[in-house]
C-alpha cells in the first residue's frame, strides 16, 4: 500500500516542483488555510511549546507567533518540493553564505569539520553551502519509517551529489572517512530530544532544563575536529542567507559540555530574535519534567 502510496504521490510533486514560486506561494497559502484552521496539524504541541518557552508573553502574541509559524512551516513544505527540480543557480541566488571566509579559514587547516545546526529557518537548502564553499557536504539524517517517502526525502535531500548517511552510522563513517584521509563538513541536526535512558546530559535551552544530544560534541573530541554553527536567517519569503560561526577549531581544550552549550546558546539568540521560523511542531521539551537517568549531568 505504501508502494502505491508513493507512486501516485511522487509524479505530483515533481510535476508541482516545476511550477514557479510565485505559484507555489499561493499553494503555501491555501495549505496554511487547510493545515492551521481546518486539521489543526499539531497545534497543541505547538501552543504548549511556545507558552512554556515564553510564558511573559499573553495570549495575543502567541497566536501571532503561532499564525507566522504556520505560515513559514507551509513555505518550508513547498521548498522541500521545489528542491525536486530546483537549480543549482536558482539554490545559491536564494540561499547565500556571507562571510565565507570564517569557514575558509577553518578549511585551511586541512581537516573536517562538524557543523551543528538547528531546525530553524531553512535547514533543507542548506547543502547550498558546498557550491559557494567548494567542499564536500555530508548531510546526517534520521530515517522516515515508510521506507519509500524515506527514500523521496533522500532524493530531495541528496541532489546535487550530497552524500547523506544515518545518523545511527554516524560515528562509522566519519572514523572511516578520517583514517581513509577524507575531508568534509558534516551537518548535524542537533536540537532533539534524545531518548530518556540515554539523556546524561541536561542543561537549560529556552530557560527550560532538557536533555541534550552530545553527539555532535563527542564527535568533535574524540576525532579533534573543529565545530562551526551554521547560522541562518531567513531574509523574506523563499530567500534565505547563512553564516558560519566558529564555536571551537581545539575542541579537545575545551571543557566537557562547552561545544554544546555554546551550540544552545546561539540557537536560542535566533529563537528569541524571531521564534516563528522555529520548528515548534517538535516535541522538543517533552521531558522537561521526567526524572533524571541515574547518573545523569546536570548543569
């Protein structure tokens, strides 16, 4: 059934990623219409978040910053699609790096470097970065279970010849690619919660005590890799720009946990500056209450 599923879906958003923005714009609007006053798609989850995250702030102001991000979650939806056919021209005129040279100099040392991001703004054009970088991106990402939309998002996700691999081989593939003299930006996702029996590490994001993924960091320390945030901003509707800020180029200097709070606390600036372009459909803070693993770190 999912087979069929995805046979009838997939012509359809390709035939839709060919239409011209302006257009796909107007779809946008129509399924923010369907998905915020007629599905109510997680809309719960996303008001509990915002009124945990913000509680100074009345009702009135989180129905706005509800309403934009709803908006700029359908936006997102139809660029995902767009990225079907987009071009590698009409990517990089869209979604640009300034101050490149703050990963050029990075990239001089001759080595990989880890890149955290977080699921703000436009986190799927972000591979945009290897043709104004001309280095290698290798994408992280976390299986779909219905095998074949997972394998539409791999398509989407891996044009233009970006290398993508799961997040669970993660550790196997940058070890691999290191003793085999690979060099490479790896993009890691890393503002989910993790499973409880493997929180061991809990410190305040969003002024909120949470348990955070460490791989990102341990990576870092473990291969001596420099860590770089991916910084993006999205400039008005279907244009983005990006910057890349050195969070550590010593990581095994750095005391335990620094990468990750770092990583945290530069988040959090651009979620404070415009929280509609976060993605707050996430469960995010779903064990903001639960008892701390035995064991567990706790800043």
């Amino acid at each position: 059934m999912h087979f069929l599923v995805y046979c009838f879906v997939y012509p359809i958003l390709w035939i839709i990623s060919k239409f011209p923005f302006r257009i796909l714009y107007i779809f946008s609007s129509g399924i923010y219409i369907l998905l915020y006053y007629i599905i109510r798609y997680r809309k719960k989850v996303v008001t509990k978040n915002l009124i945990l995250v913000f509680p100074e702030k009345s009702t009135k102001e989180i129905i706005q910053i509800r309403k934009k991000f709803y908006k700029h979650l359908c936006d997102m939806f139809m660029e995902m699609i767009k990225s079907l056919s987009i071009s590698k021209k009409e990517m990089m005129k869209r979604f640009t790096i300034i101050e490149p040279q703050t990963f050029k100099e990075l990239q001089s040392k001759n080595k990989s470097i880890i890149v955290l991001m977080g699921h703000y703004a436009s986190y799927e054009w972000a591979i945009a970065a290897q043709f104004v970088l001309d280095f290698p991106i290798v994408g992280v990402y976390k299986e779909i279970k219905n095998k074949y939309f997972d394998r539409l998002a791999h398509k989407i996700r891996g044009r233009f010849d970006t290398r993508l691999i799961k997040h669970r081989n993660v550790i196997k593939e940058i070890t691999r690619d290191k003793v085999n003299g690979k060099i490479c930006a790896y993009g890691l996702l890393s503002d989910q919660s993790p499973k409880l029996k493997n929180a061991l590490y809990w410190t305040n994001f969003m002024n909120i005590k949470v348990p955070v993924i460490t791989g990102g960091e341990v990576l870092a320390q473990r291969l001596d890799l420099p860590v770089m945030y991916l910084q993006v901003e999205k400039i008005k509707r279907g244009y983005y720009q990006a910057k890349f800020i050195k969070i550590t180029d010593t990581p095994k200097n750095c005391e335990d946990h620094y990468i990750s709070r770092k990583y945290l606390g530069l988040l959090e600036e651009q979620i404070y500056n415009k929280p509609e372009y976060y993605l707050w459909t996430h469960r995010r803070w779903k064990h903001h209450n639960a008892k701390k693993p035995k064991g567990a770190i706790i800043d």
